[in-house]
C-alpha cells in the first residue's frame, strides 16, 4: 500500500484519534506551533513491511518520528509508543499553560498588593501623629486585603487541582477507547498514565508544604507584628502606658478567667491545627494520599513513638515534628486534667460541693453548744435508725470534721455533714439543700451578745429570703432576751427562739430554790431518758382528761393541745376537760414509738390527804458577778421568792452605775415586792473581797458568767471555777459555827442519810449553783464534786434539739420556764402518801390530782437519781415519807 492511498483512507480506525499527516503539516505551518516541524513527519515507506510486525496493515498508519531522522527509530512499536508520548506531552504542555496564566495573574496581583501594603505603611509612620485612628483602619484593611487575596490564590490553586483531576479523568478515558483498539498497547499507556499522574500530584505535594510551612509560621510573623506596632505606637506616643502585647495578654487572661472552658476548648483547636498541619506537611513529603497523611499524623501525635518507622529524610523530620507537637499537646492535656481533678479534690475538702438530701437537720453556725446537739440529735434519731445532720459554717471542712471527731460520744447511726460557707449567703444555702431540711437551727456565736444576735438576725433574713422556700421550721439561739421580739418579727410563724441566758438564768433560779431540779431538768431535756412528746390519738375522743392520766401503761399525761382553740397547749388541764375531735395528748415518754393508750386499769379511788403545804420562807440568795440580763433575772426572784427575802448583789460594777443598768434594762425598783437588793462591790476572784461577806448566812449563791468575760468560755469557766473554790474555803472554816445553829434548829426532823436531809444540809451550807459555759468544764466539776448543782450551756443545747425536732415542745418548756402558770416542783412523799403505806403509782397519781397536780416520777430516799416515767405503774410496793415526788403543778 503506498503512503497517498494511506493518508488519503477515511475509513482507518485511528483517524479519529491521531492526527493525519496534512494536519500535521498545516499545524506545523501555524505560527502558534513552531516547533511541530521539527517533531512530526511522515514515515518512509519501506518501514511498513517489516517482517516483526505480525498486526493487519492498518495498525501501522501514521507514526510520527523526530525530525533527526528515523534511523534512531525504526522499530514500529517504539516509534507509536513515542509518538503518543510527544502527543500527550504536548497536550499536557498546553494544560499547563492554561493552569498557569491564571496563577502568574494572581501573582502580579499579589504582589502588587504586597507593594501597596508596604506603600501604605511608610505613608502611615509619616502621619501617625494626626491620624492615629484612620493608620489602623488602613492597617486592618490592607491585611485584610492580604488575607482575601491570598485566601483567593488557595482557593484558585485548588480550582486547578480540580480541572486537572478532570482532565486525568478525560485522559484515562481515552486511554481505555485506545486499549480497545490495541491491546498490545496497554502497557505503555499505563505507564504514561501514571508518569503524568505523578507529575501533575507533585505540584500538588509541592503546595500542600508551602501551605503548611506558611500556616504554621503565620504565627510568629503576626506576634513580631504586633511587637513591632507596639513598639513603632510607644515611639510615637509615650503617654500611653499599655502596650498592644500587655493588652492583648489582658484579653486572653480574661477570656480563660470568665469561660471554664475556655483552656479545653484552645486544646482542642490547637491538637486540630497540628494534626492538619502535619497531614499537609506529610502529603508533601510522601507519596500517600490526603486522608491517609492526617490518619498518620493523628497516630503521630496520639502515640509518639509511632514516627520510628518513617523513611526518607522529609517524612522523619515531619513526623519527627508532629511527635514534639504531639508531646506538648499531652503535657498540656496532663496539666489541664490534673488541675481540674486537683480543683475538684479541693472543692471536696473545703466543703463546696452540694448536699443532696431531704428531711434532714441543718445546722448553722458552730459554738461549744455543737458536741452537746449533736449528741442529743443523735439519741433522738436512734429510733429511724440514725439521721442526717448538715453543719455549716464559716470554719475549713476539715477543721470541723477534725473536730467532730474528738466529741466522744456515739454518733448511733447519724451522719454528720459538714460543709463550709456562710449562712448569709443563699447561694451557700443553697448548697446544704436549706429548702428541703425539716428543721434548722441557728446557733449564736461565742462572744458580743449584740453582735451574736445581730448576726442571727441576718441569718433569719437570708433564710426567709429563699425562692424555694422552707419545709422546716427555724430554732434561733439568741443571747439577749430584748432581741426576741425583733428575731420574731422578722422570721414569723417559721422561727423559734431560745434565749441561751434566759433560759440558764431561769434554771439557776429554780435550782436555787429547789436544788434537786437540776438533775430532773437534764432528764427531761435530754433524749436519753423520757422527754415531751404531742400526738393525736382518735381512739380517747370523748374521754376526760382524769381517765386519760391511766391510759398510757408507758407515758404519763401532762397536756392537751386543743384543736378548737388554735392549738394552744394546755398544761395540767382540769380532770373534766373532754377531749374532742383534733385534740392531741402531751406526754413525757421515752421514745415516740414506745407508748400508746391501752384499757383502762382497775385503781382503787384516792383518798384526800388533809395535809397543808409548807409556808414559803423569805430566803438569803447571794448573786456574784454582772451579766447583761440581770434585771430580768431579779423579776423572775420576786416573782418565786417569798416576802421579805434579800437579794445580795457582789460584783465589780459602781453602785450608782448598777442602778443605771438596771433602769435601763427595763428594772423597776419601785415594783420589786418580795425581795429586797442589797448591793455589794468587790471582785470575786479576790479572797479578801469574798471575806467580807457573811457567806455562811446564804442560802444560796448564785455564781454567774461574769460579763466582762463573757466572749471566752475558758476565761469565764476560770473566774466562776476560783470564785467556786474561795467560798468553799471560806464556808469551811466557818463551818462549825453554822453547823451549830442547825443542830438546834428544825434539821431533826429528817435523818442524815435520807435524800431531804442532804438537801436540808446543803441549803444550810449555802447551795451553790455554778453557771458553766464549757460542758467540759462541767464534766470535771460534776466529778470533783465542789460544786452541788452546775448549770451549762449543755442544758441549752438540750433544749434547742428538743424544739428543733418538735416545734410546739417550746410553747411546753416557755411556759414551765415563765413565772405564771405551772412549773416543775419537788414535792415531800407525807403529801401524798402515809409511812409504809402500799400504793401503785397510778393511786398516787389520783391522790394529786386532788391537789391539780400531776406527778411525773420520784426518787427513793436511799437513790442517787431520781426515776421519770417509771415503768409497772399498776403495781403495788410500800412507800416511805422520806421520798420524793417530782410534779407538775401551778406556781406557789
């Protein structure tokens, strides 16, 4: 076949594919293609009939040779192989010219941006003193236009990437039409294939490095930047002080001081920008693809010893980089961990974390009162198999459970929480769950009184403050009887108050004139023994009030809360009163799961002891030391003393200003009726003072708190413990003078060792009642045995627990306390009962029901203690006058 009759055959399979030999000459003749000349000609003739090609005579159509000659190529496969290599170069070549005048645009671009840049800022040093405001403007704006242009130029290298992906694809698409037509040709066009892959990705590589070198020291020019404007702005204007360095440290100090999240959240940012970065900075540097580099670049920065295994110089220094990035990150994330578990820890130890309970007791304040409250709280939740009582206050955690733990007592299955925070605060509140806590109590502050009070007014006021509202009710201690009012007007029916000094005041007074009372008072305040308790029982409607006195075998009635008078507890109510529908039944028992009404018993009718009281008798009380209550402390004596009786005030205070206290206490000396004030000035704690009084002559003396040391417990337990041991001294050495004149008196009557008869003694030798604010202070004396009757802050404590699990027991203990209505009394068995006489304590109940009285207990005459709410009421056993009945009757 001749080379005219081949060139000039339309029907040839490759004709649509490779270009005919006239194209090739008229593109050679173009002036856009110079080159094509010498790169493309006809092949010889001969050429055709080599004996190795085996292939039909088409498949030798057009083959293109350099224009050298063809002796170099005369193989045919080589020479088609070449001449489709020359093709797709060329092809390739005009791609790349295409992909690369836009670039070259964007460039210019660029850089001519750059340059104004750079204008623009040597034109602003020139006016920077005029045009402060307007250079930052055109500061920002030009880097700005930095950022947008070169933010266009990624994004314009990223369009080519594309074009040329879809270019590769239109390629690989004729490659497989040409492997259709010629088999024996597709090795080669796999390995062109890949060879133009190869050279288009490695620009992309190329790029993918030059970004993330730029990204990652974008940085470090932005910080020399603003190093270089704040220095370039203090050079110009030396007045401002704040540099744009402090400034901008300023803002990020603020931004991870106000968001809790803020350190988290730039971890993460910063462990994502590393891992992009480096899977750039490996894309460029291997030969995988974009998702297997940031895969390996997590692997690097997860676990640095995974770059051991990399190859090449570029990969190690990478993942060499990536792996000390990644180390950073990690101490970092150690740091941050480590800091939040150690703010969490702390939060724990200092009591910050919220309590999550209901019903439970929350105490508010701390004072030496807190080991006796507790301790009594915890008897009373024995029964419930122990409770949760919450402490808070103003102390370190560990300090109160450190010292919580040195109360030695029994906790008996109630947990104490302690929490630090300030009652004043409702947030604080808020943490110890005020809102759902069935009773709170707010304890006054060792010292000021004023201020103590002050202080729990406040509290109130937060208290009633809570959005939530309260489910329980609030116990105040208060030191100043005058607050009462003020506390009570301001917390409404939610608050009860115990006045701690009124109450001493009140027990030291009753002591005095009976001393046995003290121990019966510490058994019914306290919950180890029989205490109040009020609750309704439908089954005695309809019954009066003498048969309900029999109908508890393990309580003795004392009260009645009446439902149609609002409430009201009634004391020693009339043996006719009915109870009715609502009404609820006082008793002293000792649990409130231990009684209940049982059948009425069979006992006998109670005969009338035609036997009268004993006259009351003007008595001699000594008061040593000065206390802010004192006034109402000397109504209450002339309220229970009797006519003509002398009270004698020892103490440091001057006469005249005394009197001055007094008045402005709220004294009136003109209505003082019973006694009469005789007033002495000497300090207590100096023998020679105390000397000068007739010591032997009292009845009784009365050692207070003195005042000038009330805000510290020990110095006050100290001044009351020497002023206790001088008068014992003193009273010794007088002693057989007294003893004398009480052996020709009325002390026959009673024999030595009978219970009376010791407390006859120790009336003739002047019964002291010690007030003592430590209990353990009063846990020594008790022991010593120098004192006969101490008084404590443990008395106080007892009655707050008693309010604070039964609100309405301080109607109960108001009223027993108050001068008017009923109160405790220790009455003499010849009342009731004759010598040797065999009754059941239900008998003797009845007897004293006709004197209005109801008895809650006795004490033996060989007993050391006496016996309340004593059990077998029903049975019979002989009695002896020389005992005692404890009672519950109107005031003499």
């Amino acid at each position: 076949m001749s080379q005219d009759s081949a060139e000039s055959s339309p029907s040839s399979s490759r004709d649509w594919f490779f270009p005919s030999p006239s194209f090739i000459h008229s593109t050679s003749n173009s002036p856009q293609s110079p080159n094509y000349p010498r790169k493309f000609s006809t092949i010889p003739r001969h050429s055709r009939s080599s004996p190795t090609d085996s292939k039909p005579p088409k498949t030798s159509t057009f083959r293109s040779v350099s224009s050298s000659g063809s002796a170099a190529y005369g193989d045919q496969k080589y020479g088609r192989g070449r001449r489709r290599i020359e093709l797709i170069r060329r092809s390739e070549k005009t791609a790349k010219q295409e992909k690369e005048g836009p670039v070259l645009e964007q460039k210019r671009v660029v850089s001519k941006a750059v340059s104004g840049v750079k204008t623009a800022i040597g034109e602003m040093g020139i006016r920077v003193f005029g045009q402060r405001v307007k250079i930052r403007w055109q500061m920002a704006s030009y880097i700005a236009i930095l950022f947008t242009a070169f933010g266009s130029l990624v994004h314009k290298n990223f369009s080519l990437h594309n074009q040329v992906i879809d270019l590769q694809d239109q390629i690989s698409t004729m490659t497989i039409r040409l492997q259709a037509c010629n088999t024996s040709d597709t090795f080669d066009t796999i390995s062109i294939l890949q060879e133009s892959d190869h050279l288009s990705s490695k620009g992309l590589k190329i790029l993918a490095l030059t970004v993330s070198i730029a990204l990652l020291s974008m940085p470090l020019f932005v910080f020399k930047y603003i190093d270089y404007i704040s220095k370039f702005r203090s050079s110009y204007n030396c007045s401002e002080m704040v540099s744009l360095n402090k400034q901008l440290e300023y803002r990020v100090d603020v931004l991870l001081s106000v968001h809790p999240y803020a350190k988290a959240l730039a971890l993460l940012v910063a462990t994502l920008m590393l891992i992009c970065l480096g899977g750039l900075a490996l894309f460029g540097v291997t030969d995988d693809s974009l998702a297997d580099c940031l895969w390996l670049s997590w692997t690097y920065v997860a676990d640095s010893g995974n770059h051991a295994n990399s190859e090449g110089m570029g990969p190690r220094l990478v993942s060499v980089s990536i792996s000390f990035g990644g180390m950073l990150i990690f101490a970092m994330m150690l740091g941050l961990v480590s800091e939040a578990i150690s703010e969490k820890l702390d939060s724990l130890r200092k009591g910050r974390s919220e309590v999550v309970e209901q019903n439970h007791t929350l105490i508010l304040g701390w004072s030496d009162k807190l080991g006796s409250l507790l301790n009594q709280l915890a008897i009373a939740n024995e029964s419930l198999g122990g409770g949760i009582v919450v402490v808070m206050a103003e102390r370190d955690k560990e300090e109160m459970e450190l010292d919580i733990a040195k109360m030695e007592f029994d906790f008996r299955g109630t947990s104490v929480i302690c929490r630090s925070g300030s009652p004043l605060i409702l947030a604080d509140l808020k943490k110890v769950s005020v809102s759902k806590a069935r009773a709170i109590v707010v304890l006054a502050d060792d010292g000021n009184a004023d201020q103590s009070d002050a202080r729990a007014l406040r509290t109130v006021l937060s208290l009633t403050g809570v959005k939530e509202g309260l489910r329980g009710h609030i116990v105040v201690e208060l030191s100043d009887l005058d607050n009462e009012v003020l506390v009570k007007l301001v917390g409404g029916e939610l608050v009860e108050t115990v006045v701690a000094h009124d109450v001493i005041g009140r027990l030291m007074i009753q002591c005095a004139r009976q001393p046995g009372l003290a121990q019966i008072w510490e058994d019914i305040l306290g919950f180890e023994n029989c205490e109040f308790y009020i609750k309704r029982w439908p089954q005695l409607d309809g019954m009066q009030f003498e048969d309900v006195l029999i109908s508890f075998p393990d309580a003795i009635p004392c009260g009645v809360k009446v439902a149609s008078r609002g409430g009201k507890i009634i004391l020693n109510p009339e043996d006719s009163y009915v109870l009715q529908e609502g009404d609820e039944v006082l008793v002293i028992a000792e649990d409130d799961d231990t009684y209940a009404p049982g059948a009425l018993p069979m006992v006998n009718g109670a005969s009338f002891m035609h036997i009268a009281r004993p006259a009351r008798k003007p008595q001699k009380i000594l008061l040593c030391g000065w206390r802010r209550d004192v006034d109402d402390m000397i109504v209450v004596l002339d309220a229970f003393l009797a006519p003509g009786s002398e009270l004698w005030m020892f103490n440091e205070v001057v006469e005249s200003e005394r009197e001055r206290k007094l008045i402005d206490g709220g004294l009136d000396l003109s209505r003082l009726v019973n006694i009469t004030l005789v007033h002495r000035e000497g300090n207590a704690v100096i023998r020679r003072h105390l000397e000068s009084l007739p010591l032997e002559s009292f009845d009784s003396i009365l050692i207070l708190a003195d005042e000038s040391v009330e805000d510290s417990a020990i110095q006050a337990d100290s001044r009351s413990l020497a002023t206790l041991l001088l008068i014992r001294d003193i009273q010794a050495k007088r002693l057989p003078y007294r003893e004398a004149m009480v052996t020709r008196g009325q002390r026959g009557s009673f024999s030595r060792g009978s219970w009376i008869g010791e407390m006859q003694q120790a009336s003739d030798r002047s019964v002291i009642i010690s007030e003592i604010l430590d209990p353990r202070t009063k846990n020594l004396l008790s022991m010593s045995k120098i004192s006969d009757y101490v008084l404590s802050n443990e008395l106080v404590s007892m009655a707050l627990a008693m309010v604070a699990e039964d609100r309405q027991i301080n109607d109960v203990l108001e009223e027993l306390f108050a001068e008017e209505g009923n109160e405790l009394h220790i009455r003499l068995a010849e009342l009731y009962l004759h010598e040797g006489e065999e009754l059941s304590f239900y008998e003797i109940i009845l007897r004293a029901r006709l004197k209005r009285e109801i008895i809650i207990g006795y004490r033996l005459a060989n007993a050391e203690r006496a016996v309340i709410n004593p059990p077998n009421k029903n049975e019979r056993r002989r009695w002896s006058v020389k005992d005692v009945f404890v009672v519950i009757s109107e005031k003499e």
